[in-house]
C-alpha cells in the first residue's frame, strides 16, 4: 500500500490495530478521546496516573501517545522528558491535548514542536471536536509511518520461528 499526507483521514491505514496510549487526569477526557478513536479502529490503553503512564508506555509499547498536561504530581512536561529521555520510548510520536490554550501557551508548545530534546507532533486545546482529534491522530501517524512500519517489522521478525527442514 501506498501512503501518502493526502491518505483518506476516514480510511484506517494499517490493516493491525494501532495503540495509543493516553494519559490524562480527567476520566471524562479518558473517555472522550477513546471514544473518538475506537470506532476508528485504534486499541486505547488509558490512566489517569502520570506516574503509571511511563510504566505503560514501557509495558504495551504503544504507537502513538496523547498526554495532558495539567496533572498531579507529575505534569505532562515532566512526563514528555522522561519519555523523550528513555532509549526504548523516545521516538514514540507525542499528541498534547491540554486546557492550555493561552498564547503563552501555544507558543511553549510550538517551541516543542521544534524542540529535537522534548519534541511534540501536535498540540489541541481543550475543549476539543473528536473528528478534530482524530484526524490530528491519523496525520500524526502518517508523518510517522517508516517509524510504525518498522517498529512492526521488528515486532514481526520477533514471532518468525527458525525452519529445521533445511
């Protein structure tokens, strides 16, 4: 299959669910942006503990990640280093969705958007329209798509056995 930026947004790309991890204080959020992208063909792995979500992060090694930023104890900021500062997670694309929006605010987030140390893909303030969010999701994945299609080889690669007929 050819995939290009111009891909349909409506269509899911790969024929396997991708995972999206997403990790956000507000249960009602959790629940808005799964159920913006499960229709859609997503598996979505959720808490609404900052500190759980590293530990997800490593443990379902997810396709795409969508953190808040506004939390308890640990913020999303703090979040996006350890993320961007651990060698198995640090190319995992990054979405924040945050009640942010102020233009002090946009204008940090535009900064990690260039930012090769703490890089975000894209930023959307809340309150936010799920087909907004998902077709943000759907660019996201497709500027990342060598990343997805070999991070899946390598997962392929990993269930091959070795042919003893030789």
């Amino acid at each position: 299959m050819y995939l290009t930026n111009d891909y349909p947004m409506t269509d899911n790309l790969w024929p396997d669910e991708l995972k999206i991890l997403i990790v956000d204080d507000e249960q009602d959020i959790l629940n808005l942006i799964r159920l913006s992208l499960e229709p859609a063909g997503f598996r979505i792995i959720r808490t609404t503990k900052p500190e759980e979500g590293l530990n997800l992060a490593l443990q379902e090694k997810p396709d795409l990640l969508v953190l808040d930023i506004m939390m308890p104890q640990i913020d999303g900021f703090e979040l996006l280093r350890r993320i961007r500062r651990h060698p198995k997670l640090q190319q995992i694309p990054v979405i924040v969705v945050s009640a942010r929006a102020s233009s002090a605010d946009q204008l940090r987030m535009l900064k990690l958007s260039h930012s090769e140390a703490d890089h975000i893909d894209a930023f959307i303030g809340k309150p936010f329209h799920p087909a907004a969010l998902l077709k943000t999701v759907k660019s996201v994945l497709v500027s990342h798509k060598e990343y997805l299609f070999e991070k899946n080889k390598r997962f392929d690669q990993s269930w091959e056995t070795p042919s003893i007929l030789h």
